[in-house]
C-alpha cells in the first residue's frame, strides 16, 4: 500500500512539473513590420534577420504580423496583443486607428513587453501614449512641441528645450558605444565601450523622457554631420507595468549582424518580456576597438 501511495505521489509531481515545462516553451514574441515612413528602411530585409536572430536563443517563437499599406484597409487589421509577451515593433508606417492604438496601449499598460527598434521611434508623432512609451523620436514633423531633446553631457542625461526639428544622423559609419548603466540586467557583463558596425547614429532625437533610463550612449561626431553630443543609444522605460526596450540601432542588414547589436537586442526583448536576462554575453562581443560581425545564417 505504502508503494502504491508512493508511486502515484511521484507520478503526480512528474505530471505536474511536465505540464508546467509544455506550459513555459518558448516566449511568444509578435513582430510588427510594414509600411516605411519613406524609402528609407527595407523592413522586408531585415525582419527575417530580427526573427531569426530572437530564434537562434531558443527562447522565443516569432510570429511575423505585417499591417496594411499606407493605402489599405485597416478594418479587418486586429492582432491579438495579449498572445505574447512581448511585441518588436519594425515599423514606420502609417497611423492606427483609435480601437487598435487603445488596445495596444492596454497591453502594455498591463505589462506587455515592447521592443522598439531604429526607424520604429520614427513612428505615431502625433500618439501621445506612443511617445510615452519610446520616451524619445525623431522625424515625422517632431519639434520642440513633442519634447525636449535627451543627451548625455558631462555624464548625465540632460532635457534641453532648443526649438528645432526632431532626428538627425550622418553617413553610416563604425562607432562607439559607452555604456551609461552596467548594473541593468540587458547591458550587465557587457564591455563599458564597445564598437558598432557602420550605422546610422540618431541624434536630436526628441520626447517626453519620462521614465527613461539611458543604457548606453554614442558620441556624435561633427565631422560626420553630428551633434557634438553624447546621443542616447540603448534605453529601457516603463508604461504602467509594461517594460519597454528601445535601440536606436539596426538601420539595414548589415547592421543588425553586429554582434553588439545581436547580443543587445536579444538580451532587451528576453527582459521586455520576463523582466530579467538569461542569457550569457558571447566570447566574440566587440571590443572598444574591434567590431565583431556574425555572417549571415550564423
């Protein structure tokens, strides 16, 4: 009797721990792409390269929504948020209707994860909840009246009121990246100064700010068109009990296989999602002097 009581004790734990492994799986992950503000950002070549680079961890499961052209029909466009647990935003396109901006806002407002990535900051000027929750954006008719401009100067995030327009960069070109927060979970164990591949570097970007945490920054260089300033590069904010992560990084395909931008991103959507970060920094992370490229299909 004691064996049998004892064999069905230990067959419920395993049942149980199973159901509970299946239950986990993979994170499910929705990535939005479409429609590009101009002919600027080839968001078909470079979401397979987002997906897959989420993929490779193992621990996520990418679903691909792509919205309708700037021409289309929007009526019928209704993801279903609440089935991930985080959302990467690969768009630059034209606005949402009231229903589906208030539904996305409620998912993240009730602590859905939000990974914003280079162009999508472009996006929504004109969607206060949206500006909130990327803390800052650029073009798209933004100024002075979308916020102030953030940067870093002698080491501390500055709001300068400046009138001018929002978003600038130079040609693309390999820069650094320093490190503002080496305690947060996505940038802890990462180099403090480490080399981006050429990209674009977003400056004069503008926004409410408002629960904002600067990650990382990059000097942008007046030779190459820039500011002079230390410009906001890797942030992470809060919208209700949502995490967002937001690079300022990934403009083309090549960019998006730096190794910097791989680990951080990957690292930023585990974190969007969970609130914390798994994963080890890899041995060939780029160094303050070394950019460190993965080929393509690695």
């Amino acid at each position: 009797m004691r064996t049998s009581k004892s064999w069905i004790w230990c067959a419920t734990i395993l049942l149980c721990c199973g159901t509970e492994a299946l239950a986990a799986g993979p994170i499910a992950v929705m990535l939005v792409d479409g429609q590009s503000g101009g002919p600027y950002h080839a968001w078909q070549a470079t979401t397979p390269v987002l997906k897959q680079e989420l993929e490779e961890t193992g621990l996520f499961r990418v679903e691909v929504v792509t919205a309708p052209r700037s021409d289309g029909d929007f009526t019928n466009f209704k993801p279903d948020f609440q089935k991930y647990a985080a959302i990467v935003m690969n768009y630059d396109g034209p606005d949402w209707p009231a229903d589906l901006k208030a539904s996305f806002e409620q998912y993240v407002k009730a602590g859905g994860g939000l990974v914003v990535v280079h162009a999508a900051d472009n996006a929504f000027p004109q969607w206060p909840a949206f500006n909130e929750m990327i803390g800052i954006g650029g073009w798209r008719s933004r100024n002075e009246k979308s916020g102030p401009l953030w940067y870093y100067r002698d080491g501390k995030l500055v709001s300068d009121p400046s009138p001018g327009s929002a978003g600038s960069h130079g040609a693309r070109m390999p820069f650094q990246v320093t490190l503002r927060d080496t305690n947060h979970p996505i940038t802890k164990g990462l180099p403090p100064v480490w080399m981006h591949v050429g990209d674009e570097l977003y400056a004069t970007l503008r926004g409410p700010g408002g629960k904002m945490t600067v990650l990382a920054t990059a000097h942008s260089d007046p030779a190459n068109k820039g500011t002079g300033r230390d410009e906001p590069m890797l942030m992470v904010l809060s919208y209700g009990k949502g995490r967002i992560f937001h690079t300022t990084l990934g403009h083309d395909v090549a960019a998006l296989h730096c190794v910097g931008f791989i680990t951080t991103y990957q690292r930023g959507t585990e974190w969007a999602a969970t609130g914390k970060v798994t994963q080890k920094v890899p041995a060939d992370f780029p160094t303050a002097d070394t950019v460190r490229v993965r080929d393509e299909g690695k």
